[in-house]
C-alpha cells in the first residue's frame, strides 16, 4: 500500500501509486504563486471579449492584456529557469512559412500581417499551455476567471438586448438585431459564449446544479441574441458529441451506441413531415429573435454556397502558392467574381491564400489538437487536473463545435481559440509530466 495526498492535504491509501501522478504536495507543482502573472492571467481573460474599438491592424484591448501576461509569463519562467514548451508550432510554422511565401510572390506587403498574427496566437497559446502546466494555481485561476467573466459577459449583453440599451449590448445597424456585445461581430460574440458553455460543462468551477443551469441559461440566451445560426450547429456538435461520450464513460458503450441509434432512427422518422422552408417563413415573420436567426437561414446559406464556390474557382484556376493572407476578397475583386467578399470559411481560406502546403499545416494542426483532445478523454488524467476538469468529453465536443464553426467563418485568428488550445496543451496527460518525471515512468 502506498500513501498519495489530495488538495486538501488529507492522505489517501490507494493499491497502486499509479505512473502519471508522481508529484507530492512539496512539488513546486502546487505552490502559490507566482502572483503577478496570476494577476495579469486574470485581466487578459476579463479583457479577451474587448476588441471594441478596434485599433490599428484589428488590434485591441484584448491584445494588450494577453501581451502582459506573455511577457510576465515567459519572464517568471526565465528567472525559475523552466522549460519552455510550444505546442503546434510545426502546423502553425508551415503555416506561417507559406503564408509569407504567398505574401512575398503577390507582392503584398500587408498580407505579411496575417502572418505576425499567427505568431502572436501561437505565443499566446503556449504561454496559457505554459502556465496551467507548470502550476496548477493558474490553472485553477484561468478556469475560474474565464467561466465567471464569460457568463458576466454574457449576463450584461443579455441585459443591455432585453431592456434596449443597444450600446451596451452591441446592437448596430449593420446588423439588425443581432447582439455582438464588444466583439464587433455576432457569429465571433457567439462563438466566444459557446466556448463559455462548454467550459461549464466540462469543468467544477460552478459546482451547484442550480448555479450550473442557470449559468447555462444565460449563456443560451447571449447565443440566441447574436442570431447566429453557424453557432446552432456547432452547439449541436458540442451537446451531441461531449453528451454521447459522457455517456460513454458513466454507463458503456452499449448505452452510447443505443442512445445515438434512437436519435438517428427518430430524425429519419419525423424528418419526412418536417418542412424547412415553413420553419424559415414561420420565424421571418414573428418576432425579431427569430427574424434574425432560422428568418435569415435562406439568405444566409445562400450567400455562403455562393462564396464557397467563388472561393473553389478561385483555388482551381490559381497556383500551389496561394494568393496571400487575407487576400481572398481583394482577389475576388480584382478577377469581377459576382460575389466578393472574405472566404468565411477557414477550410478554403488556407489552401486559397496559403496554397497546397498551408493546406498541410491546417491537416497537422487540428491532427495534433484531436490527438491532445483523444488523450485528455481517454488517458487517465491526474487527480489534481481531474477535480477541476471532471468532465473532458464536453472539452472534445467543443473541439468538434470549432470544426464545424470552421465552415461558416475563420476562426482560426479567433483569440479565445487559442486560449482553449492553449489549455488543452497544458491539461494533455501525455505531455504535462516533467522529464524527470518521464524517465521515472519509463524505469
């Protein structure tokens, strides 16, 4: 019998000390601090939702705060003389390289700022990668932060929609009535609260079932308000994937598969009577939550096919290089496409502006991140990360949200994106151990 410690200090016998938690309370694993990084970890997440006004290169308050804590960060980890990690920097690098390649043969300098784009979501990535792996302090502090100040956020746009402060809920005209908060854009404000959502159901830090509904209630209600019906699906991929592997987990496999079974042989059942264009007439005419999400899905899927085929032609008729980053729309513009307008669709975005070998980057890129989700799933995980993230289905099912997002936007510049893949790096079992610690394992 060997003795281990939980948080709270309190001993534990166990049969088997198992490999992957080899760290004792004394472990600088569980110290404290460092307290200004903490404090600046907080401001960037409070902040992240802030790109309301927007400065020069879309630059914003966000950016300010998140550069603060890199900065704090990789200076901590210099004078403790930590190892510094940097997930996806092969995907994000082949990325990045071919990016410039496009960049410098369209002979566009400002497609070069795409590029320095990448390079800061990757650094702000690993920096939050960095911090929850070396303490779990801040790993505690980003989920607590992120979740309170996501629903507050989410508690004030709902606010502001519901009692006509359009101001204060992000209304504009260009919009209708599609509420996008300080994100300057309804489908970002909702995929910002999906995250949200997501980390509420996969993590204690609401650990009250009442709280917990009514956090998710609210967080609902900010999706409903930005009218997005991109952010629909993902939810649906986000509830369906995380709620069949919870299942899972918690009763077997049989009950999954029986579950998913009945679901799909209830859609081909009640489909045939289902009538869409109805539902879409049905909502363009009642109230203006509905005008401005299922009233406009016509409209909106219609204009989407049409940009995803220009954006096709565009590829087919181009070169292996690409035409640069962020220059789909003024290459739509230049060769009179009847439709111009940026890809909105990460998918052809890459292999569009990238060419063929950005195309290879975005591949690894989301191989390495479903790898990371696999494992975090999976793998049994440490007790210290397990009682804060109890339920990571919900964390695989928000990756499966953002692949479907990737269809209707590019979400690949997204920052609280990278924010998530920065935690899923630093909470991933197969890579959070130390090397001594590995080679311990090994022996």
């Amino acid at each position: 019998m060997t003795m281990t410690y939980r948080v709270d200090r309190a001993p534990v016998l166990t049969s088997v000390r198992p490999p992957y938690d080899l760290r004792t309370m004394d472990d600088p694993y569980f110290e404290a601090g460092p307290r200004r990084v903490g404090h600046l970890l907080v401001a960037s997440l409070v902040v992240l939702s802030v790109l309301v006004p927007s400065g020069p290169g879309n630059t914003a308050l966000a950016d300010v705060g998140m550069l603060a804590f890199v900065v704090s960060l990789f200076v901590w980890m210099r004078r403790k003389r930590l190892v510094v990690t940097l997930p996806y920097a092969l995907p994000v690098g082949i990325m990045m390289l071919s990016g410039a390649v496009a960049a410098y043969l369209a002979h566009a300098e400002s497609a070069a700022l795409a590029v320095l784009q990448d390079l800061f979501c990757l650094v702000w990535g690993a920096a939050v990668a960095n911090a929850v792996r070396h303490r779990r302090w801040l790993l505690q502090v980003l989920l607590r932060t992120w979740v309170w100040s996501g629903v507050g956020w989410a508690a004030v746009m709902c606010f502001g929609r519901m009692t006509g402060i359009d101001w204060l809920a992000g209304v504009t005209p260009k919009d209708g009535g599609r509420a996008s908060l300080t994100f300057d854009d309804p489908n970002l404000a909702a995929n910002y609260f999906l995250v949200i959502l997501a980390l509420v159901l996969a993590t204690s830090v609401i650990r009250r079932p009442w709280a917990r509904v009514l956090a998710l209630a609210v967080l609902l209600l900010a999706i409903v308000f930005t009218g997005s019906n991109g952010a629909t699906l993902a939810l649906a991929a986000l509830v369906g994937v995380g709620g069949l592997l919870r299942l899972r987990r918690r009763f077997g496999v049989l009950a999954a598969t029986s579950l998913l079974s009945l679901g799909v042989v209830a859609l081909a059942l009640v489909s045939p009577y289902v009538s869409l264009s109805q539902i879409r007439q049905s909502a363009a005419d009642s109230a203006q939550v509905l005008r401005d999400s299922l009233g406009r899905t016509d409209e909106s899927s219609g204009s989407r096919q049409a940009l995803a085929s220009e954006t096709l032609k565009l590829y087919l008729e181009g070169d292996l290089v690409g035409v640069g980053p962020g220059r789909t729309k003024a290459t739509l513009k230049g060769s009179a496409a009847p439709y111009v307008k940026e890809a909105h669709n990460d998918y052809l975005a890459t292999i569009v502006e990238r060419g063929a070998a950005g195309g290879v980057g975005l591949t690894l890129l989301i191989a390495a991140v479903a790898a990371r989700l696999g494992r975090t799933v999976r793998r049994q995980q440490t007790e210290w990360v397990r009682m804060l993230v109890p339920r990571p289905e919900f964390l695989l099912g928000l990756g499966c949200a953002f692949l479907v997002s990737a269809f209707f936007y590019e979400v690949l510049h997204f920052r609280h994106l990278w924010a998530f893949l920065g935690l899923v790096a630093g909470i991933d079992p197969g890579a959070w151990m130390l090397p001594s610690a590995r080679r311990r394992c090994s022996r």
